[in-house]
C-alpha cells in the first residue's frame, strides 16, 4: 500500500484507466501535449481528455482513450514528466508540512483559552497566511500515474525499480493492462500479450480433429461458425473472395467467435502449381483469405480462426505464417493409453456384463495403431454382431470379432476355395507365421486364418508394440516376415503364386524408404530424398540406378534369409498348416501347442505395455490456469443435476 498526499488523492481518487478492453496488452496511443511542451511532436490521438466540472470542487476524471503510439513518444516527454511531478510533489508536502504546524499552533492556543463559545467571523474561509494549493497540472497527474502504479506493482514483488525503468519495461512494451487508483494505494493489473491469432489442426484422418474444434467452441461458450474449404470454390469467377468476405463479416458481427474452416487444403493449396499455369479461382479465393485473417487493412476483433486438414504438405506458406495461424497443433493416433481413454467413452453406452475399465484396456492393447474412428467403429461393429446373433449383451467374442472386421474385413463365406489353393493358403499363412515366430524383430502373432476376408484369401493378425524409432536389423524382420509366405511356397510347391502380390509392394516400400528417406545405405550414404515438385526426382539418373540396385540388394538379402530359416523349420510349417486346414484358424495358444513358447519375451497385456510409463491411465491433469474454469462449470452442473431432482421430489410429492 502506498499513501498519497490527500490533495493529490482527492485529485486521482476517481481515476479509472483500463488499456484495452478486447484484453490485449499493447498500448494503444501516445501522451498529449501540455504547454511546456510545445517543442514535442506527438501523434494526433491523444491519450488522456481532461474533463472540467465547474463546482464548488475542482473534479478531475481522466479517460484514457487509445494508447496506439505509446512506444513512438519521445524521451524528453517522459523526461518532462518526471520533473513536473518532482516539483508539484515537493510543493504538496511543503504546503502539507505548513498546514500541519499550523493547525497544531491553533489546538494548543484553544486548549488555553476559555472555554465558552464565542462567534468566529472567519468561519468557513481558509485561514490567513495559508496559501491555496494549486492544481497538480495534468503532467503530474500522468507522471504519478506511472510513479505510483510502479510502486505499487514492484512493492509487491519485493524489488524496486525507477521511474524510467517502468516506461521501459511496462509502460513502452505495452504489459499494463489497467491502472486502478484507490483512496489510499494504486493497484496495478498486469498482462502479458497472449492472444492467439489462430490455429491450425493437422494430423491423419479419424483423429478427432474437427471433434475438437467443437469442444473448444463448447468449452468458450462463444457463437461457433463453421464451413467446408470446399464451399468456396465454384465454376463462377469472384463467387470464392465474395463469400470469404461474406464469412469474415458475418464472424465479425457475431464476435467474440470461433470460425471453424474444415478441409481447409482445398481453399489453401499452394499457389503457382496449377497444371496449365495462369491465375486460377482458387488462388483468387485463398489471397482474400489471406488479407482477411491478416492483411493491410484487417482490423483486431476477437475472432478466432480454427482450421483442419490431413494435408499440411500441400498449404501455402503465406497461410502457414505466425500472424495467421499462429500455431500448428498436430493430433497423432493415440497411443495405448489413450485408446483405452476412447473405448472407455464409448463403452459406457453400450449394455455388458464385462468390467468396462479392464474390457477398455483389453482392447487398446489389441489395437495397435488405430485412431479414434476406428476404436468407435469397433464398438459399433461389435454392437452389430451381437444384435445378428440376437443376444441380450456384449460378450468379449463380439470385440474380438469387431476388430477383425476393421482390419482385416468381412467374412466372406460364400466364396469357396478349391483345394488345391485352400492348401496353397494354408502353406503361406503357416510360412508367415513360423518366420515371425522364430526372429526376435518381429511382431508377435495373434491370429492366422485361411478364411476369406475383405481382398484377401487368407491373413495373419500380429500384435505390433507402439515403437517410433526402428533400427536395420528390425526393419530387416519385418521384411522376412513379410516374405515368409512366398518362400512358403516356392519350398514346399516349386512355384509363385499371385497370392503375395501385397507383401511385395510392402516390402518394396519400406525398402525404398531405408534407401531414399533414411540413409541406411553405405552406397548412397546418409541422404535423405524427397519428391520434388510435378513429380521430378530430385536426384540424377546414376544416382536413380544406384538406388535401385541398392532396392534390389536389399530384398535379396532378406530373400535369401528367409529361405534359410523355413528352409531349417520345414516340419513345424507343415504341422502348422494341417491343423490350418482343420481348424482354418489358429490363435497364438494353439501355436504354442504346436511350436512351443516363443524364444524371445513379448508383451501381451495392457499392464505390461504400459510399464513404466508412470501409471495406468492416461494423464489428463489440466493446466493451473483451466482448473478454476472447469471447476465453475463443474458447479453449474452440479446445481442444475439439483434443480432437476429437487424438481421431480416436488412433483412426485404434489402428485401423492
């Protein structure tokens, strides 16, 4: 607290500044000129009006209007400030000091006088030889505005600071949000400049990208506006840049908002990269875009610009800028502890009997990689598959069931083998499976079926551990596992079939990425390789050629790896794929049976993927800065959820 004069207090007591209302912390204008500043140039906006009541009181109230050009006032304003308020503070204490000796000399004359009444002419006029205080001019005004509120402020923090330290680290870098001088001490509300101008969601499809642009709007309670990137563009020219300004206006009419643009790469692809050239409806659509988020003549106003798309590679750089979207939020798949957060949510509107929280971990550590459609198109599948077989709940099976259909497709039970290709199957699938069984790299094995489903004739369900880093040697399992089934059957039938046609374009992909993309070639060397634009390599012809010749080299290897390893399990491949041609399905119990433990340790269970990750559960522990806001909606519910059961009591009540 700091205590003022009284005759400046009853000057500043009815003193509000507030620097700008839309909760932006730039100063928005300069001080104005007084008359021992005639030689001081400043901006035509004046930041302070002075209003005169004419009264018995001299009432001053200062208004502060804009404060736009703070930062370009010249030093010796500030200078003349300081100084100004020096003096008229030096001449309010010394008038102080008299008044003060002056009335202690009439109390001690009064306590020796009589005590009976007697008539005072002078009543009610200041005595003789007091002066009249003047007026503090309105540069003290301002100047203690600045003293006092950085008194006040730094008082606080246990540090102090000068005058002119305050201009420059507050004042001048616009972190003031309002000055508020009390009776007695000046509060000063500080506020950084944290306003986000946009962002931008990207991420694969199915991860929740435009569900959580709604929640934002949801959780801002604010007018939530929402378009298609598609909707701007017609065959019409100038119908684009005439509805991205119908948008904005409406955004603007409507603020504070939140403008949702999904898909917005159909709007904000790259400019100049059209086939046949020329100035296209689209770039016309996208430069009215760019002016109106941040352009010339844009004016601030609390609308906040949300986007989304699963290509950021392709959007202009112009619409990538700070100033536009200031962030680029990316939303990846979920992790395991996540999908377990998603099925949980989506479990509780489904009827079983099963411990929801264990069923929800259970199925996140059996889908690996999925996003948060797919784990909503499990539970629905699953719901499905119980309705055809006309039970009451969802078992476990129904899941088990669901999940194959998401990836691996429908059954497709009509379509007959004959058997000589169920045979030919049953040997590629048993080739798969005993190569991913014997190497340390590869993915555990969940399931494998000769059953039809979706394109394929057959499959292998592997339980892949969520990894982001992959060295050569795991990258060189993944392949011969993937080649274990053609090998299959070139040892056991002399002959290719067509049936591998999938593999093959896995493998040479992911051989080509550890040549171009991951340097993992000796030849090459650590390059990295990225397609240019309009299709055109960005490397010579000889380095194309040793490129393939590296591709080659590297599936040969693992070709001839894999070769060998069935070539020594030749009797465990065929054990495997008689009871293929039994049973059409083996899971990983019946391979144990058949094979023995796996000689490498794996991970099954939820508890083992997740230990060691600090806990169970997803943490989903909010900001300090969110805790209050949640909690006071979490109130208004909780009085709403009262209201209604307060409600219903009394009607059941009225009605007995």
């Amino acid at each position: 607290m700091i205590r003022l004069e009284r005759r400046l207090i009853d000057t500043l007591n009815r003193l509000r500044c507030k620097v700008h209302e839309n909760g932006c912390a730039q100063l928005k204008a300069s001080l104005t000129s007084t008359p021992f500043q005639k030689d001081t140039i400043v901006p035509e906006v004046s930041i302070f009006s002075l209003l005169q009541n004419r009264s018995q009181t001299w009432e001053w109230n200062v208004v502060l209007k804009s404060l736009q050009y703070v930062r370009f006032a010249r030093k010796k304003l500030i200078d003349d400030l300081l100084d100004q308020f020096e003096k008229n503070l030096k001449t309010a204490r010394k008038i102080t000091k008299e008044k003060n000796d002056k009335q202690a000399s009439e109390s001690s004359r009064k306590e020796n006088s009589d005590n009976q009444p007697s008539e005072n002419p002078s009543r009610g006029k200041r005595p003789p030889g007091f002066p009249d205080i003047p007026m503090p001019p309105l540069s003290a005004v301002l100047a203690a505005i600045a003293a006092f509120a950085a008194l006040f402020l730094l008082a606080n923090k246990g540090k102090e600071i000068s005058w002119k330290e305050f201009y420059t680290e507050y004042l001048e870098k616009g972190t003031i949000d309002r000055l508020i001088v009390h009776r007695t001490w000046v509060e000063v509300k500080v506020r950084e400049d944290a306003s986000v101008g946009g962002a931008i969601l990207t991420g694969p499809p199915g991860t929740g990208k435009t569900l959580l642009a709604k929640a934002t709007a949801g959780e801002a309670n604010v007018p939530f506006i929402t378009v298609s990137g598609s909707e701007f563009l017609e065959m019409f020219v100038g119908v684009g840049p005439a509805r991205v300004r119908d948008m904005f206006s409406m955004a603007r009419k409507n603020a504070p908002c939140i403008l949702f643009i999904d898909e917005i790469d159909a709007v904000g692809r790259k400019r100049g990269e059209g086939r046949f050239g020329g100035h296209s409806e689209q770039e016309n659509t996208l430069n009215q875009l760019l002016v109106e988020m941040d352009g010339f003549s844009t004016e601030e106003s609390s609308v906040i610009v949300i986007a989304a798309t699963n290509r950021p590679d392709i959007l202009d750089a112009a619409l990538l800028r700070p100033g536009r979207f200031d962030r680029q939020i990316y939303i990846p798949v979920p992790d395991i502890k996540g999908r377990a957060s998603i099925f949980r949510v989506h479990l509780a509107k489904l009827k079983t009997n099963l411990d929801k929280v264990e069923l929800s971990r259970k199925l996140a550590a059996l889908t690996p990689g999925f996003s948060g459609a797919d784990v909503a198109n499990v539970c629905n599948e699953a719901a499905l598959v119980a309705a055809r077989d006309a039970a009451n709940e969802i078992i476990l099976k129904n899941f088990e069931q669901a999940i194959e259909r998401v990836v691996a497709g429908m059954e497709k039970k009509s379509q007959v083998l004959q058997p000589e290709e169920k045979k030919v199957v049953a040997f590629h699938e048993a080739g798969h499976a005993i190569t991913g069984w014997f190497l340390k790299h590869a993915d555990p094995l969940l399931k494998v079926s000769i059953i039809p489903r979706g394109k394929g004739l057959g499959y292998a369900q592997y339980l892949p551990k969520e990894q982001y880093l992959y060295s050569t040697e795991q990258l060189l399992d993944r392949m011969c596992m993937m080649l274990g089934g053609r090998v299959s059957e070139e040892i056991f039938f002399g002959r290719v079939t067509t049936g591998a046609q999938d593999d093959l374009q896995k493998i040479t992909e992911m051989a080509y990425s550890q040549i171009v993309k991951f340097g993992m070639s000796k030849k090459i060397g650590p390059l990295s390789f990225t397609e240019g634009s309009n299709f055109q390599k960005p490397y010579s012809e000889t380095t194309a050629e040793l490129i393939d010749q590296e591709v080659r080299n590297l599936v040969d290897t693992a070709y001839r790896r894999t070769y060998e390893l069935l070539e020594s399990k030749k009797s465990q491949i065929e054990t495997v794929a008689e009871r293929l041609l039994q049973n059409e399905i083996l899971s990983r119990e019946d391979l144990i049976e058949l094979l023995g433990p796996r000689p490498f340790a794996e991970k099954q269970t939820y508890e083992e993927f997740v230990a060691g990750t600090g806990g169970l559960d997803e943490d989903i522990t909010l900001p300090k800065g969110l805790e209050s806001w949640n909690k006071s909606k979490s109130l208004e519910r909780d009085s709403e959820t009262k209201e209604k059961a307060t409600d219903g009591t009394d009607k059941a009540n009225k009605e007995r």
